[in-house]
C-alpha cells in the first residue's frame, strides 16, 4: 500500500495516483475489457499514455480548464480514461445515466453546461443531438463507438480515436501545457460532479473535490485491505457515486484491477469469467441472482433439490458463524465443508462468487434472509450505508460483525449524530463541497459545522455502536392508531420472494396498511409454464387468479414475521393488488439507481390507493407508459384487490421461532 500521507507524497488528484501507479505497478493489468467474445488487456503503463493522448488531444480541440465533459455510455475503458484526461487538463467529468432519456439528459447538459460531450455509441450521440435545439451549450461531440455514424455531419462530431491521435501528433505543440495544467490541480480542486438520482425532485449537481475522493478512497481500502492485485467488475452505471469511488476512487488509490462486461445481458457470464475478489451490487443484483438459482432448483431433479434444501438449511445455520471464526461443532463443521463440496462451492461457481473477498451491498436495505442466503454460502457479503453527498461511505461493517439488521460503524474519519427527531447526520472529509448553482439546498443538507442530514432516520445501538436505519424519515410515519409506520422495512422482506420484483406499501395516517406488488415476470413465468397455465402478457398474467393465490400466500407469511417485531406490528398488510405494469424509470416511478419514488407512483395511482381503501373487489385503470423508443401510450386494465390475513403477536411470534 502507499504512504497514509496525501498531501505530502503529492498524491492529491487522480491524475497524480496514475502517475504513481505507472510507476510502481506499471506492468500489472490496469484494465480489462470484452469486446466481441475476447477480452483486452491494458497494463498501468498503457492506460497512462491512452489518457495523456487523450488530455492532450481535449487541449487540441480547446477544452479549457474549469470546463465540464459530459460522459455518457456504459462502462468501458475508454470511458473512464476519458474522466481521468478532463481531470488532466483541469476540466471537470460529469458522467450521465446511460439509460436517461434524451428530456432527463437535457437537464444535466443545461444545468451543468456543458461543452463537451463524450459519448459511447450512437443511441447516446442521438439524444444528444435530439436536445441541442434547446441545449446550446455544448459545442463538441466525441464519440467512442462509430457504429452508424458515418453519414451523420461531422462538423461538431469526433471520433474518440481521432482525438487521441490528434493528441499524439500534436504533443509537442501541448506539452508544455499539459504539464503546467497537471500541475495546477489543488487537493480542493473539483476531482468529479455527479448528479442525484432525483427521488422528490430534479436531480442536483454534487460537487466532490479531489480531497473528498481520495481521503475516502484511502480509508475504505484500509478498511478493508483493499490492493493492486484485487479485481473489480465494472458494470454498474458511471453516474453513480459507487461505481466511481470503486473503479476510479479506489482503484487508483489501491491500483486493482478494473474489468469492463461486454453488456448488460453477459454480466452475469463475464462475472464468472472475471471472478472478482472485490464485489459490490446493489440488493436487486443479490435478489437477481437469487432468483435465478430458485428457478433452477425447481427444475432440478429430485435428489439435487433434496442436497440443496438439506445443506443450504445448515449452511443459514452455521455458514455466517465460520465466516465470522466462531466456533461451531465438529458434525456441523464437517456437513459444511461436504456441502461445500456438493453444494455451495459449484454454486458459487456459477454465480461468479467464488473468489468474492470482499463484497458489498448498499443503495437500499437488503432482505435479511436474501443477505443471510449469501453469508450462508461463506461470501463475504457485508452492507455500508452511503450516499453521494459523503463520497459514499458513512458506516462500514467490520469483519466478524456483521448483521442483517445494521449498516455497520462508522467509516473511518466518519462522526455519527442522530437529531432529536431521529434523522441520522453525519461529517467526514468526503462530505461533498456544495450542491451547484444551488446554496439553498447546500445550505440546509450541509450546516456551518459540516454536519450532514441523511434524511434517513435510524439509530445508534449503545452497545455496539451499529448504526440502524428504519426508514426514510419522510416515509417513517404513524398509522391511524398511532403505531410506527415504516414502509421499507416491510417492502424488503416482500421483496426476498423470487416471485416478487417490487413492492410499495402505503399506510401513513391510515387504519391499515395496503400495498401494490409488482411480480417477476421470468420467476412467475417459470412458475406458470410448471402448472401448465398459458398467458400472451405480463397483463395477464398478473392477474391470474392462481398468481394471485401465490402472493396471498407470501404476504401473508411475511405478515406473521412483522408481527414478531412489536414495534412495527402495524405494517402487516391487509390489501393488496398486481399491478398491470412493471414500474419503470423511463415513466418516473423508479429513479435510475431502481429506487422506488412513492410520491410518484401515490400520485400516479391515486384511484388504485383509493380502491384499496374503500372496499372495492377490483377497479379499472388507464395508465400512460413509455416505450423503449421513447413513444408513448395507454394501457387499461381491471385490477383485482385481494384481502390478506394479518397475525397477533403471539402468531408472530411462533413463527419467528
């Protein structure tokens, strides 16, 4: 690892970690990429010079030093390089949500003007062009894959190789400049903007300096022991805090390995190949996955459907207790190690989880018996609770403490307070500088003193030190009766059923609680095709009586789990209905980090909140949707509303037993 002093060893931006890591690792992979079945290689070294050709060929083209890049695409090498040549020449990336729609993409190139724009293929080099009728900031668009760009007007238009070939050529000419503008970047300098994912309202620019980057970066290795030779899969959105603390923040700082997936649709297939010590996926990756190997076990033969119900039962009972170097009896010992051999190991395998050293899961809580399935399996899976606005890392789980129920301790450097009302606050150096253009806001997140407010309410356990989230303190309320009401807590646990996708419960100030479920269409579908029920659509299929049935059953049995936990015994759900349609980010239900914006869809759907209210059976509704083209359209359906049982206590509690 290298020196524990930043400002010293003038390790003070990303380009300066680049310049070290050529240096000292100059030969270890850097990068990795599959492109057309095969994957590519760049060492330290070749990165380095890939991004000087690339900074020098921005100087070519006029980008000035305080300028701000938009970068749009899906993760890929050049991508990243591309951030770190803006950085190079003192100008500012602000990577964009590759699946934002061209009105949503518009926002953030006016906000933050733009004059730049890199973007990975054609789809992204149209939206661009769609908006600039009403965006007039952006001056040039580079582009990285020339696929179906040939005839368009090359005026304003570049390839990204043309740019770094201009660089090459002309680097005698911008050298010089190159190196004095290097050389200019401060530790408080802006190292990156990145925008909100927008739960309640437009997305806002979070400025991160380059001391809020790297002091995060450098504790959360040392928290974990992160190093040059860990590997990391890329594949999460570029926009997100996350992905640009772990495969720029961090990876710099350790010098591991970055590896790009081919797609989205070959993640889970280059994830095996890749095998990465160092995992992080949000909790609908983990629910995915999960999923998928219930499917498959429902197909299986009935003698490998018995192995895994017998060991995957002992591996949930003993499985966290040996990764935590607890101690356990010898039988138990040695059921797990032949359930590793039978069981867990060639799952594992399957999953690309097998050299998992580290593996994180945040963004929203985790279903305790999705994150126990996984712990189960010996994987290290642990949960932090982050947010951009701290560079990501508030809490931390430490090794041998880890829980289901708490997002962990502080991370290092972190202060914890919980305010009167029980919202969490936090300060540490990756506390974000300001929200741009937007002192309003900066001024009541962010107070004289640093301090924070998460807008999450929770608490911190006094004999731990473990910080618990409930809920979102906006969403945290009362029932009718005055009982708690946390919607999150009872959404997660619906949500640990491969049958169901998503989950919204409402309740706030009512006698009941009632929700709208969302099902997986590839685990329901599996399901169908098993109990030979036909179906044409995801319509109709969500309506089937017997679907229907199924959900009866799972929220049901979560009901008599809620009514163990005394304190919020009055979210079980009484009502319930299917909804006819996935919610989706493209008709703003779902921000583009997949959190659900329930003031959205209780707006949206206000008459099916009604119906769940007054009685009715089933209700009929017209709902406007977005295509993948970006048309629009209607769709209408008649929804069923279901009663479910709710449990005393004294059920609740047996069945927690």
């Amino acid at each position: 690892m290298a020196s524990t002093t930043r400002a010293d060893d003038g390790l003070t931006s990303i380009p300066a970690l680049l310049a070290r890591n050529a240096r000292v690792w100059g030969a270890s992979p850097a990068y990795r990429e599959k492109e057309f079945g095969i994957w590519q290689s760049w060492t330290w070294i070749e990165a380095a010079e890939e991004i000087r050709a690339l900074a020098l060929g921005f100087l070519a083209l006029g980008v000035a030093k305080g300028d701000y890049v938009a970068i749009i695409g899906r993760n890929r090498p050049a991508l990243y390089w591309s951030m770190v040549a803006a950085q190079k020449v003192g100008a500012i990336p602000v990577p964009l949500y590759q699946d934002a729609v061209a009105e949503e993409m518009a926002y953030v190139l006016d906000h933050c003007g733009a004059r730049f724009v890199v973007a990975g293929d054609q789809e992204q080099v149209d939206k661009v062009i769609e908006v600039q009728d009403r965006v007039h900031c952006v001056e040039h668009i580079i582009y990285l894959d020339p696929r179906g760009l040939r005839k368009y007007d090359h005026t304003r238009l570049h390839a990204l190789k043309d740019i770094e070939a201009e660089g090459r050529a002309a680097h005698e000419r911008y050298e010089a400049e190159l190196a004095a503008r290097e050389a200019a970047i401060g530790y408080d300098d802006t190292c990156v903007m990145l925008y909100t994912s927008g739960t309640t309202g437009r997305p806002k620019g979070v400025v991160l300096s380059n001391r809020n980057i790297i002091e995060t970066s450098r504790a959360s290795c040392e928290f974990d022991h992160l190093s040059h030779d860990d590997e990391v899969l890329a594949y999460l959105p570029m926009a997100w805090v996350g992905d640009f603390i772990f495969s720029i923040g961090q990876a710099y700082w350790s010098g591991f390995c970055v590896n790009c997936p081919e797609s989205p649709d070959t993640m889970l297939t280059d994830l095996r190949e890749i095998g990465p010590s160092y995992f992080f996926a949000p909790p609908r990756v983990f629910e995915t996955q999960l999923t998928n190997v219930m499917i498959r076990m429902e197909d299986a033969g009935r003698l490998k459907k018995r192995l895994f119900d017998v060991f995957m039962a002992h591996a949930r009972k003993v499985g966290p207790q040996l990764l935590d170097g607890k101690s356990v009896g010898a039988w138990d010992k040695l059921k797990y190690r032949l359930g590793e051999i039978l069981v867990f190991g060639p799952l594992k395998n399957t999953m690309g989880l097998s050299r998992v050293r580290v593996g994180y899961t945040a963004g929203e809580a985790i279903g305790p018996e999705i994150f126990d399935f996984y712990r189960g399996l010996g994987i290290n899976l642990k949960q932090l609770y982050g947010q951009t606005e701290a560079s990501v890392f508030i809490t931390q789980q430490p090794d041998h403490e880890v829980r289901s129920d708490t997002v962990g301790v502080p991370s290092p450097g972190v202060e914890l307070r919980i305010a009167e009302n029980g919202e969490v606050y936090y300060r540490s150096p990756g506390v974000f500088v300001e929200y741009y253009k937007n002192p309003d806001s900066t001024a009541s997140t962010k107070d004289a003193e640093g301090w924070v407010a998460t807008g999450d309410a929770g608490f911190i356990e006094p004999d731990t030190g473990h910080l618990r989230i409930i809920d979102r303190a906006k969403d945290v309320g009362k029932m009718a009766d005055g009982s708690l009401f946390a919607p999150k807590y009872v959404e997660n646990k619906l949500k640990f059923y491969p049958n169901i996708l998503e989950a919204v419960v409402f309740g706030a100030g009512r006698e009941m609680c009632t929700a709208f479920i969302n099902i997986d269409l590839t685990a329901v579908g599996n399901w169908a095709e098993r109990n030979n029920i036909a179906y044409s659509s995801y319509q109709e299929l969500a309506q089937h009586p017997r679907v229907y049935e199924m959900i009866q059953g799972h929220i049901e049995e979560v009901n008599r789990s809620v009514a163990a936990d005394e304190m919020l015994s009055g979210c079980q759900v009484h009502r319930f209905l299917i909804l006819h349609k996935e919610l989706d980010a493209d008709d703003g239900e779902l921000t583009r980090t997949r959190k659900v914006r329930r003031g959205v869809i209780g707006e949206k759907f206000q008459d099916l909140v009604d119906a769940l209210y007054d009685g009715s059976s089933e209700i009929f509704t017209e709902t406007e949707v977005t295509y993948e083209d970006g048309r629009k359209g209607k769709i209408r359906a008649t929804l069923q509303i279901q009663d479910a049982a709710v449990a005393g206590a004294d059920t609740g509690r047996m069945a927690a037993e």
